[in-house]
C-alpha cells in the first residue's frame, strides 16, 4: 500500500533544492553587512570562526554519516567556504595595486560562485581539503601581520607552513593515502609562487589616496596639495593626466597607506620613465620606514623637479616587493594656460 506523500512534504522537498544556492547567498550577504571598509580584528576574529567551521565540516565528513547528516555538513562547509571566498576578495581586492594582482581576486571570485554548485563534492578530500589549504593561507596572510605587527616575506612562508599544516594533521587524522596530500600541496607550492612572482597582493596594505600635483604644504594645521583639474574622460580612466611642468618645479607624488595599527613596513615610492621602444626605466626609488600607525593611514610623499616630457609612472610598493598602488601621467612642457583650472586637496 502506497503512502500518499502531503503537499507540505512536497514543497519542502522542493525547497531543499534550493538550499546550496541559500547558503551561498546567505554567507555572501553576511559578510557583506559585517565586513566593513577596513578590517579589523573582529573581522579577523570572525573570519577565523568561519575557518574553524569549515575544517570542523571536513574533519566531520571523514565519518560515514546518513544521507541527512552527510548534506547537514556539506551545507555547513559550503556556508563557510562562502564567506571565506566573499571576504578574501574583498580585502585581497583592496590591496590589488596592479593587473598582476587582481588575478588572485579573479580566481577567488571564479571560487566564490563555484561555492555554490560543490555541496555534493565536498565529500571528496581532494576538493575539500585544497580549498581548506587555499583559504587558510590567504586568511593567515592577512591576519599575522594584524597579530605580530609586521610585514614581510617570512608571515606570508609562516602562513603557508600553518595552512599546509592544518591539512596534513586532518590527512593524518583520515588514515588516507599519499595521495590525497598531493592537490593541498600545489596549492601551496602555487601561492609560494604568485607570492614572490609579485602576484599575491600584499595584504594588508591599502592605498586609499594617491595623486600627482604641484603644490603640496601645510595651511592653518592641515595638509593640502594642489593638482590640475582633467578632463572627464581622464577622471573616466580614459588617457593620461596631462601635467604641465615648468623648468625646475617640483612634481609631487602623494599616497595614504592604510595598515593595521603599531605596524611596521618599508616601503618605496618607485618612479619610471617611459622610453622611445615603450619600456618603463627606473628613474628613482624613494624609501620610507614607517613605524605605527593612523586609522586614515600612513602619508608619504615623494617628488622630483627634473621630468623630461613623456610617460611617467609612480608605484607604491612594499620595499623591492609587490605594488599596492600606481599612476601613470604625462609631462608636457607648455606653459600653463590661464583657462587652466586647479583643485585644492585635504588629505587623508
């Protein structure tokens, strides 16, 4: 005898469909309205809560469970792998100051809608266990220099040995074979590689202003700077800023740096002169040591009063490191028109 199924049954079946996508969204929508526009430590403290949920979801799936359990853990692991994902693009996207970087945050993104269809895949510790490895580095990465008040190379290798670690004590933990450590590892091995290929961004850093001007001091206890006003498509992203530079006046290049308080870093301000082949040749690098911190972020400020007419590009760098921030401009040796029209600048 067939048992009639209830209409209330049916619209939940229906409706279980529909709960990867919900998680996935609902991890999304979470960290968008609990991550702010600078992270601080109880963003870290929260993103760790989410580390610590999606390695808890995999060290739970290498039990056999029923088909309920098995789906209760998998939705629990995506939810955290979501926010992992939509976190990381938001602060490795910050400290993108170039193409090269803005890779990572593509193929974190690609990951973050992937997220949504791998609920049924997570049982398998080659995806499971190289993404637990992916997010734990790039979540160390950004937040070690948060507790050690630095930054360099040595966290971000310290960040990888923990990430790698943490999947080879679950792999010890699962009895499994060799094998099963071999995706985790080219993860790793990948990362170490964008990393001093200057591809990882350098989190977390943050270039919140920069800008090329003319006059640049100090009125009634605040700093202004003074730069010529560009046509739309300029401000568009479309073309050059044309700058006007009269014999043996200086061009200042100005940028606020956002990092975590009582850092420390070394970092350059790097100015390039374009070529008649198309080349970008060092022309100068100016260091800065900067010690502690301001919640509107370090000043520096660079400038030089000999620029031959052409292309110029200025970065901001970590010290012979990855690029934060960048602009490029173009030197004209006209003579200021009267029409030209300028713009005073409180900064940061």
């Amino acid at each position: 005898m067939m048992t009639e199924v209830s209409p209330l049954k049916k619209r939940l079946a229906r409706l279980r469909h529909f709960l990867p996508a919900a998680a996935f969204i609902g991890g999304f929508l979470w960290d968008a309205f609990t991550l702010g526009r600078v992270v601080t430590s109880t963003d870290l403290w929260l993103l760790g809560l989410y580390y610590l949920g999606a390695l808890a979801g995999v060290l739970l799936l290498l039990r056999e469970w029923n088909e309920v359990w098995r789906s209760r853990l998998t939705l629990l692991v995506q939810f955290c792998f979501g926010s992992m994902f939509s976190a990381l693009v938001v602060c490795y996207f910050k400290s993108s100051g170039c193409w090269s970087g803005l890779f990572v945050v593509a193929v974190l993104a690609t990951l973050l809608v992937a997220n949504e269809f791998l609920q049924n895949r997570y049982t398998r510790t080659s995806i499971s266990w190289s993404l637990l490895c992916l997010v734990g580095i790039m979540y160390l990465n950004f937040t070690l220099p948060h507790l050690v008040h630095r930054i360099g190379t040595i966290w971000f290798i310290l960040s990888s040995v923990i990430g790698l670690g943490v999947v080879w004590l679950t792999w010890k933990i699962s009895g499994r074979g060799p094998a099963h450590m071999v995706p985790p590892l080219l993860v790793a091995i990948l990362l170490m590689i964008g990393y001093f290929g200057e591809i990882v961004p350098p989190v977390p850093l943050v270039v919140k202003q920069h800008m090329i001007c003319t006059q640049f001091k100090k009125e009634h206890g605040e700093w202004l700077s003074v730069e010529e006003e560009q046509p739309l498509l300029v401000r568009m992203g479309i073309g050059y800023p044309q700058i006007h530079h009269a014999a043996n006046e200086r061009i200042y290049y100005l940028s606020s740096v956002f990092a975590p308080s009582h850092v420390e870093a070394e970092l350059e301000h790097r100015w390039f002169k374009r070529n008649a082949a198309g080349d970008w040749q060092p022309a100068e690098v100016v260091r800065f040591a900067m010690i502690g911190g301001r919640g509107e972020g370090w000043r520096l400020d660079s400038h030089k009063a000999t620029l031959t007419p052409g292309l110029w590009r200025v970065e901001t760098a970590l010290r012979d490191g990855a690029v934060i921030g960048r602009t490029e401009f173009e030197v004209t040796p006209e003579a200021r028109h009267a029409s030209t029209r300028y713009k005073r600048n409180a900064l940061l």
